[in-house]
C-alpha cells in the first residue's frame, strides 16, 4: 500500500514539473494566442502517441483554440512544439515528450 502510495506521488510529482518545464519552454516563443494554444496542445496529450487527426479534439479548449484554423497551422504548432524538443513524431503519432522528467526521479531502493 505504501509502495502505491509513493508510486502515486511521484506520478504527480512527474506531471508537475512537466507542466513547469513546458511552461518554461513555451516562453521562448512570443506571447500570445500561438504560445497559448501550443502550450495548450502539449499539455492536453496524453501520454501515449495521438493521431494528428485527434489533437485539435483532446479538449474543448484545443477545438476551440483550432475551429477556423488550417491544417498547415496545426503542422506549424507540431513542427515548433519538436524543435523545443517538448514533443515526438512516432509513426504518424506524436506523443509529449514527458519522459525527460524521468531523469529527475529519484530511483527507489529495492526492499
């Protein structure tokens, strides 16, 4: 139970200092409705690879942030959100690049 316990933290932990990083990534792009809606895009993912076709629908926030937007704006926002290295391409996918908080865990004791 407490091993589930810890497990449960750490997933939390995880997940915060993601947000934070994000946040601190998108900041290099200039505020606004773009910055937003990319931030909001990778925040939305889960952490298994999505279909191009399934981003703009994760949330009503993302729909609404891409009702009226081009397909060539959602290619931009993917190709920015990888060179800031916050997302992947796998196959015809793309899945946050949430892993890189891994290195900050502290690995658990056996016992």
């Amino acid at each position: 139970m407490l091993r589930e316990q810890i497990h449960t933290i750490q997933a939390m932990q995880r997940r915060v200092a993601w947000v934070n990083y994000v946040h601190e990534m998108i900041l290099r792009d200039p505020a606004g409705d773009t910055q937003k809606r990319r931030r909001e895009l990778v925040l939305a993912m889960p952490e298994g690879p999505t279909r191009k076709s399934e981003l703009r629908l994760l949330n009503p926030e993302l729909a609404e942030m891409y009702a009226g937007k081009s397909d060539k704006t959602m290619t931009r926002d993917l190709n920015r959100l990888q060179d800031l290295e916050l997302l992947r391409r796998q196959a015809n996918a793309y899945l946050p690049a949430i892993d890189v908080m891994d290195a900050f865990i502290p690995i658990s004791s056996p016992g």
